[in-house]
C-alpha cells in the first residue's frame, strides 16, 4: 500500500504545488495526506479540494525579531511531536516536502523514523527549510541550474513547478463571462499573490480615471480582507475582488497581467500564455522574487519593475497593452517556458520511493 505525505503549507506557492501533484498522485491510485497551516489563505485553497485530505500541522517561521527567534525552537519541538503522531497513524511510505515552515518538524520526525524525504524548491534562491532538510533527504528537485553547495550532486535534481490540473487555458470571451468581465477592450490583472499586495492595490485606486479615459478593464485580486466592488464607467470597469478561485479564467481573460513573481505565479502565467509586468516583493525571503523575475525578464516572458520605480508602471502598462508584436512576442516565450516546466520526474521518483504500487 502506497501512501505519501506532502508537507506544503503556509502560503499559496507552498500549497499549489502539493495540490497539483496530490492530484496526480491520487487519480494514479496513491493514498496522500497533506500537511497544511492554519492560516486563512491555506483554509481558503483547501475547501475546494473536497477529494483530498488536509491535516492541520503545527509550526511558525523563524522570526521576525529575537522574541520570534526564542519561540520558534518550542513551537518547533511541538510540531516535530505532532508530526511524529501523525506518522504512526498515517505509516506513510514517503514525504514529499515544499519549503517553509511547515515542513521542517514533517521532515525531522521522518528523518527519525527513517521514512525516505525529498524535498522540492520552486524559486530560484533556496529558503532556509529547504537548505536545512536538503543536507538529510533523499532527494532534492531544484530549478534548472540551481544547486545546493554542501549537498552531493547525485541527489540534486532539475525540476518544474507543479501546477494544478485546473489551471489551463480558456477562450478569452468564455473566461471573461465567468468573472462577468465585458467580452470587449484590453483587460490588466493585477493580483500580488496568495496574500494580495497593497501597494499594487493602491496603484490600481490611483489610476481608476486613466483606466477609464483609455477604457481598459482591470481585475484587481486585493487579498485577504482586501476591497470587494466594482468602479463602472461607460467605458471600463475595473473590479475588486479579495480572492479568486477562478485563476485560469483570470489570467486567460487578461491581455495582460501586473504580478509579484513567486515561482507559483510564474508557472501559472506561462500555463496560461498570460504576458506580465513582474515586481518583486522587497521583503521576500533572499530576495527570492527578483532572481525568479530576472530570469523570465531574461527569456522575454515578461518584464521585471523593481517595486520601487512602481511610478513607471502606469506608462508601461499603457505602452505594452497596445503593442501588439511584443505581446505576441511575450505569448511565444512563455510557451517556451511552459513547454520547459517538467516535473514528470518529482512525480515518477516520489512513486518509486513510495513502493511503487498504489495504495
């Protein structure tokens, strides 16, 4: 009986990926737990996954401050505790773990119980979780031209981002209709992640008569807690929306996109053929977000404005969108990087760890 234990939560580029290959893993006949935060943003994404199990973890980051510090290493005892409870109950035959917080107690108590670990990075600067588990797992998927020093090259391995297997394509006026967008005229999506961003949410309510005067739709997705209306104007509307669980229909339907450049985010722009103006949040852990928006800047999927030049962003907005030849330009290249998103391996090696056969 095959059965694997994915460690992903605690934000949306955490979760998405253990979502996409659990759906895999399970429509193959696997039996797969998923180890989750208790934040909103993971209770939100998991209500929609009724067919596959989620278990509350427990844990916290490292920080911020030194009192964060101090009570990181009791939370983290606790979680390795919890975690080692579940397994007795579970008895999984491997843990598949992606970054964060929540995977360092999942991936101690198995390195205790001597149950295989591979750990998988979607961004291109390693997070401290996985730097730490990767000198212990088995298996170690990175993207392409990464590497860990100080972990044997023979356990590193190339690997894409899963992404889920509800984010495909749609016709542009199907996808508008679904988010009750007009079928018409040049649409931006702005959306900062899992968790919203308030500067880029800021910047769309300070542009409302320029989006107006020049009848560009935009759909801005505000985050938790975040505005929720619409501004209509006879000729645009730009809607507000805290979350969306409709992605594929918002990025299909927009021309083009204003994003934080998560690896997750990345993945599902290219999936969808969705040109974007990347910024980069400041704070990201090593600054993750740039070097991932570097290297689509440098393919030419998309273009990269640091946060702090975000007074350039309405003239680059306005400037692309009705250029046609770089849009297509943009789709082109990001067909060659949704093309180069393979992640068949991480899947075939959990299996193999796992047994092999299906539960």
């Amino acid at each position: 009986m095959s059965r694997v234990l994915l460690a992903c939560g605690g934000t949306g580029g955490h979760l998405a990926p253990g979502i996409a290959l659990a759906q895999r893993l399970t429509e193959e006949g696997h039996e797969c737990r998923l180890i989750v935060s208790r934040k909103a943003v993971d209770a939100r994404m998991t209500a929609h996954y009724p067919r596959l199990r989620f278990v509350p973890g427990k844990g916290r980051g490292f920080g911020p401050g030194l009192v964060g510090r101090l009570l990181f290493f009791p939370a983290l005892l606790g979680a390795v505790w919890s975690s080692w409870r579940l397994l007795r109950e579970f008895r999984p035959s491997v843990l598949v773990c992606f970054g964060g917080f929540m995977s360092l107690a999942p991936a101690l108590a198995c390195r205790l119980a001597g149950v295989p670990i591979l750990v998988h990075e979607a961004n291109r600067h390693p997070g401290k979780a996985v730097r730490l588990i990767a000198r212990f797992a088995t298996s170690v998927h990175l993207p392409t031209g990464v590497r860990l020093p100080g972990v044997a090259a023979e356990r590193q391995h190339d690997s894409g981002y899963p992404v889920r297997a509800e984010i495909r394509p749609e016709a542009r006026e199907a996808a508008r209709r679904a988010l009750g967008l007009p079928p018409a005229g040049r649409l931006v999506l702005v959306v900062g992640g899992s968790q919203g961003a308030a500067r880029l949410n800021r910047w769309v309510e300070a542009h409302l008569a320029d989006f107006a005067e020049r009848g560009v739709h935009v759909l801005c997705l505000t985050g938790p807690g975040g505005r929720e209306d619409e501004v209509r104007t006879p000729q645009s509307v730009v809607k507000f929306l805290p979350f969306c669980h409709q992605m594929a229909a918002a990025y299909s339907a927009a021309d083009l996109a204003v994003a934080r450049a998560g690896a997750g985010t990345l993945a599902e722009l290219a999936t969808c053929r969705t040109p974007a103006v990347l910024i980069p949040l400041p704070s990201a852990a090593d600054d993750h977000q740039t070097a991932n928006a570097r290297e689509s800047a440098r393919t030419g999927a998309a273009l990269l404005l640091p946060e702090a030049e975000l007074d350039r962003l309405a003239a680059l907005v306005f400037g692309r969108l009705h250029d046609n030849t770089a849009l297509a330009a943009m789709r082109d290249a990001l067909a060659l990087a949704d093309a180069g998103n393979r992640w068949e391996a991480l899947a075939t090696e959990t299996v193999a760890l796992a047994g092999g056969a299906p539960a």
